[in-house]
C-alpha cells in the first residue's frame, strides 16, 4: 500500500468509528511503525483534516463528527450481511487483498448512523462462519501482487519451491484461484511465456519489475 492509499484509509476507517483509536492501533490496523503513523497523522493536519486527540478511556485520535462524505444508502441489514462476509474473508483469509477490503468495510460503516451501527454490531455477535484459514503471506508481497494484478504490471518474485530452494522470476498474473486453505496465482513468465501457478504463500519477495 502507497503512503497516500494509506492515507485516504486512515481517513476512511477514523470516520467509521464513534471512539477515539490509538496510534498503536493504527499501527497494527496498516501493519506499520507506529513512528509511521505520527508522520501520517501529521500529515492529515497538515491537509486541514478536523483531527483531534481525545485523552481517557475510550480517547485516541478522531474526526470531527461533522466530517462526512456522501452516505451510501444501506440498510442495517444490508451493511450487517456485507461486514460479516467481508470480516469473516479477511479473518480467514480467504481474499488476498486485506488492506483494500478492509477500506471498504470501513466505507461502509461510516456510511450508518450510530444507531444503524449499534444494530450491526448485535446482529454480528450473532454471526459465526466456521472454515479453513488460508496459508498466510507476507504483508508487503500481499500488497505488490494487488497492485500487479489490478494494475496489469509486472511483478519480479522470489519463490520458495516445493523441495526448499528459492528461485527468481518476473511473471504477470493472469488471475488468482482461492482454495479453501490456499491462494494461487495464475502466471506467465514475461521471458519465456511459460505459464506457471504459484503458491502465494510461497512467494518470500515480491517488488513491481
């Protein structure tokens, strides 16, 4: 995730929440250092945004309330049924692409009131989806192969094989296959035109080419 896509989803999941949220939270939220976090909440000040810090319990950093994009028109139980797939997918990792779902979810709770809010937190407790967690892969491959994939870029991999040993190839991804504890990436070597499926679980580097 860029700096400014990092931005626009600090922005968008501050908007969603009726408490305040630390910096350490913030940090785990986006899987960064929490020096990164001050920097980028600098930054949003800097942009004119209405951010405060609210001490005690329940504080953190917040919107102002009066802050606010068009509302999208979901009912409670329209917006329950989209978090609790949505949450479930990511806890499971059953998609990929966590950070961009995650900006979504929060779109779509901002966008309640805090009584539509309220319900939907009910109606999840009463939720539950039991299945198989896919392989984890690291956050930064996870991002480059979301901006490979949606971008129609290049990507240069370093791959760990089946008997250990890594090696290095370039490919762009012709579609990813979600398995029930795997993800797959569709592939064609840019050199050759070899067609590959590789394991994203598998993939220790990955950088645009």
């Amino acid at each position: 995730m860029t700096r400014q896509a990092r931005l626009f989803a600090i922005v968008e999941y501050l908007r969603a929440r009726r408490t305040g949220v630390t910096a350490q939270m913030l940090a785990d939220r986006f899987e960064v250092a929490v020096r990164t976090i001050y920097r980028d909440l600098d930054a949003l000040r800097e942009a004119h945004l209405p951010l405060r810090a609210e001490q005690g319990r329940g504080g953190g950093y917040a919107l102002d309330r009066h802050y606010a994009l068009p509302p999208v028109n979901l009912s409670a139980r329209e917006a329950a049924l989209l978090v609790a797939v949505a949450t479930q997918a990511i806890q499971l990792r059953l998609v990929p692409f966590k950070q961009t779902l995650s900006s979504a979810l929060d779109k779509v709770r901002g966008a309640l009131s805090a009584s539509a809010q309220r319900e939907l937190l009910e109606v999840l407790k009463q939720l539950k989806y039991i299945g198989v967690p896919a392989l984890p892969a690291a956050p930064a491959v996870r991002a480059a192969v979301e901006d490979a994939w949606f971008g129609q870029r290049p990507v240069a991999l370093r791959y760990r094989r089946a008997g250990g040993d890594t090696g290095a190839r370039t490919v762009r991804i012709a579609g990813v296959l979600m398995e029930r504890h795997m993800t797959l990436l569709d592939c064609v070597d840019v050199q050759s035109g070899e067609q590959r499926r590789l394991r994203l679980d598998r993939i220790e580097q990955a950088a645009l080419a």
